[in-house]
C-alpha cells in the first residue's frame, strides 16, 4: 500500500479540520455579522456555539442607582405629602423618572392624563419582535384604559407577520415598506411603516380587517400622508359598497361597531399608514414593532411627519423598547456604550422634533443561550441596560430597566422556569402581562407623585 493510501484518513481529516476552521472565521468576522443584520436575520455568535465545556463568562451585573426626590417638589407641599412621597421613590424599584428642579420626563403625559375625561391621548410604543403583533402593549393598553378610558386598538397594519388577538388583517395589491428592510426609502408614517399600490400588479388593490367581538371601539379612520382627491371604496359587514373621499392626512372611514371592512383602492401615488380603531377619548397606544428592528431605521421618518401626526393624534408619551437584538453581539463593555451611544442619538432626534413630549425608554431584558447542553445568559445584558439608562438620562427621557426586573425573578432562567419567557428573552402570554403589569404600576405611582406635587397648598 502507498504512502498516499496509507495517510488518506488523516488528510481527510487534516483537510476538514481547515475547512471548518475556514468557516469558524469567516462567520466570526464583524463585517459579516454586520451583513447578515442588515438584512433582518439573527444567529448565535459562533463562538458561544464552538465553547463546549468552557468556562462561562462573567456575568456582569452594574450597581443600581435610585433616584430620591427632589426637594423643590417636597418645599411647598405638606408633611404628609411628603411621607407619601418619600413612600412611592422606595417602592418604585425599576422606573426612573427622576426630577430635576420640579421638572421630571414624564410631566408632559401626567399633565395628558388629567385631560382624558374630555380627549383621546395617544402614546407611540416602539420596539421589536418582543412587541409586534401587539404583545405587551394590549395588556399595557387594557390597564391605562380602564383606569382612564378609551377603547379600539390604536394604529393596525394592513398586513404582518404576527398574529392580533382581536383582529385578523389581509392585504393584496399593496406594498409594504418599513424602516428596518427598506431603509433607503422615504415618507413613512411614525410607526416606521408604509403602503404603496403597487402598479406592476394588474390585481385591484384591497385591504380587509375582521374584528372579533372581544374588541371596542367605535370609530374607524385610515391613516395615510396628504391627500384631499383620491377616493376608496369601503365595504362593511357585507353591505353596500361605499364611496369615500381621502381628506388631509386622516379618513373616517366607518362610524360605529363593525366586524368585517374591505377597502378597494384606486391607482394613486399616497403613502397609506393603516387603520385606526378608536374610541372617543382616553387612552391609545399605538403599536409599532418591526421584527429584527434595533430603533436606528426610525431615523428614516422625517421630523416633518413626526410632528404632523403627534399633532393629529394628539400623542402625548413615546416608548423605545429595544436593546434585546443587540445583546448577543455585545462584544465587551465598550461595544456596550458604542450601542449605548446609537441610542442616545435616536432619543434625541425625537426629543429636538417633540419637545413637548415625554419620552420612556425600557431597555432590553435578560437573555440567553444553550452552550454544552446548558442555559446561559449573555454576559453584557446588564451593561448595555446601565449604557441606555445613561443614553436616556442625557436625552432627557425616563427609563425602565426590564432587565434589573427579570434579574429580580432570577434572570431569564428564572422566567423560563416560570414559563414567563423563552431561553432568548421573548416574553410568553404570561410574561407579557407579567411585564405590563409592572411597568404600568410604576409608571402610575409616579403619576401620584405628580398630582401631589402640582396640588395648591398656599
């Protein structure tokens, strides 16, 4: 036998072990996984999949700062006012909305809220997979609205990729564009969403929304960028197919209870946003989640646009909830405050465009992964969590930190033992509401500070 026959296993397997070792690099390198981000997809970095039985890594775990009250709050009000004040910053755990000379974030939804009795306020919630298809925000919505009124379900896409528990949305004929996939675009509404006819298609553009009975609402509006000429067809509930006419940037397009609409569009060149499903007054939060989205593609919607429609819906708090597409990529703690710092650009550019709006940011939660046949979370979940209370801090915007929450119930293994979440942060039904719950509760004991410290006491 050869020598060449005698070593062909070992190098077959010399010539595999590089090919592999060829792989393991390639799919290492930043600039690909920079690639395979931009076009929405996420993996594992590969080195956490090659670990085996290495150590795992340090979990970093930054020390929480709670902020007190201010004392130009606490001089005009009475003592006991002041103990209930003092009360309310111990109990608030995650929720910082500090105060600086009397002035806090979230003065400019508070002072919103003590107007809903008269008028429909709007709140934008933005984020990615962890909210689309309305999670976290329809428990977050049923609790303000039952304590402040209101009804419907705010902004509702003509089509996604996640299902509703309340409606069930088709489209065919149109284009859909959002500022995550199609980032060189423009004209998009505040959701970071867009719809076009699209022309090449010779099938009659159409949109249909069935709504099941669990929902109230009495009103429903299209939502699209200025037109005062072009005309839709509108049919509910199987009846007689209506005539109506575009007018400015926001349509009635039926009034009362519903089940069914089927809107036929015409050839025209308008940006269309989606339904609207109101009520009268109270509350509204507007879901806008775009999958694989870490919040930079909202850069894309004009400050114009922006002002337009916070003007028309009369939107009052804003949320960014983002953070969890970045964690798995976190490279070090520097990386941490690189992302930390993308964020703070974001929040300014909607603190310059609405200045007379609040701002929430909730950062992202714990996360992990399975190495060895072993759940671990991410090491640096923390610290960009401590990046965006700084980034929010700076801007001007409150902050809620979902992680230092998830770590008070044991970090995500602590929530997927409890059947809160998945292994990679997603929130299950009952983490969701779990969530929502929280964040409302904190949220409104800070609501009571506020009204006690905007009471005459002299």
């Amino acid at each position: 036998m050869s020598n060449y026959n005698h070593n062909r296993p070992l190098l077959t397997i010399t010539a595999a072990a590089v090919l592999l070792a060829g792989v393991i690099w390639t799919f290492s390198k930043p600039a690909w996984n920079k690639w395979l981000t931009e076009r929405g997809l996420r993996f594992t970095q590969t080195g956490a999949l090659i670990r085996g039985g290495e150590k795992p890594s340090t979990i970093v775990k930054p020390k929480k700062i709670v902020a007190k009250p201010d004392s130009v709050i606490l001089k005009n009000l009475t003592a006991a006012q002041r103990k209930r004040i003092d009360t309310l910053h111990r109990e608030i755990a995650f929720l910082n909305n500090a105060s600086i000379n009397g002035k806090a974030p979230l003065d400019a939804f508070f002072a919103a809220l003590q107007t809903t009795a008269d008028s429909l306020v709007h709140i934008w919630y933005y984020g990615d997979s962890q909210i689309e298809g309305d999670r976290i925000t329809q428990d977050l919505r049923l609790l303000m609205q039952k304590n402040f009124g209101g009804s419907g379900q705010g902004l509702v896409p003509f089509n996604d990729v996640a299902s509703y528990r309340y409606l069930e949305t088709n489209c065919r004929g149109l284009i859909k564009y959002n500022v995550f996939n199609h980032k060189k675009a423009t004209g998009f509404g505040f959701s970071g969403i867009k719809y076009r006819i699209n022309t090449d298609d010779s099938t009659e553009a159409q949109s249909s929304i069935r709504i099941f009975p669990g929902l109230q609402f009495s009103k429903v509006y299209l939502l699209h960028d200025k037109d005062d000429k072009s005309m839709i067809s509108v049919t509910a509930d199987k009846k007689t197919e209506s005539e109506v006419s575009l007018t400015g940037y926001k349509t009635l397009i039926h009034d009362g209870k519903c089940r069914e609409l089927i809107l036929k569009y015409k050839v025209n060149s308008t940006p269309l946003f989606g339904y609207l499903l109101e009520g009268q007054k109270g509350i509204q939060i507007d879901n806008c989640g775009i999958r694989g989205h870490s919040g930079d593609g909202l850069f894309s919607v004009s400050n114009t646009m922006l002002q337009n429609q916070a003007k028309l819906l009369n939107t009052k708090l804003i949320v960014f909830h983002y953070g969890n597409n970045a964690i798995p990529y976190l490279q070090n703690e520097a990386h941490a405050a690189q992302v930390g710092n993308a964020f703070y650009k974001l929040f300014v550019k909607y603190r310059k465009a609405l200045p007379g709006i609040s701002i929430l940011v909730v950062s992202g939660g714990d996360m992990g992964r399975i190495i060895d046949e072993k759940s671990e979370p991410y090491p640096y979940a923390a610290v960009l969590a401590m990046e965006m209370q700084k980034a929010a801090e700076k801007a001007g915007c409150a902050f809620f930190d979902m992680h230092a929450l998830m770590q008070s119930k044991n970090g995500i293994s602590g929530w997927v033992k409890q059947g809160k979440a998945s292994i990679d942060g997603h929130l299950s039904a009952s983490g969701q509401k779990f969530f929502a719950q929280m964040l409302y509760k904190e949220i409104m004991k800070f609501y009571e500070i506020y009204t006690l410290s905007h009471k005459k006491n002299y």
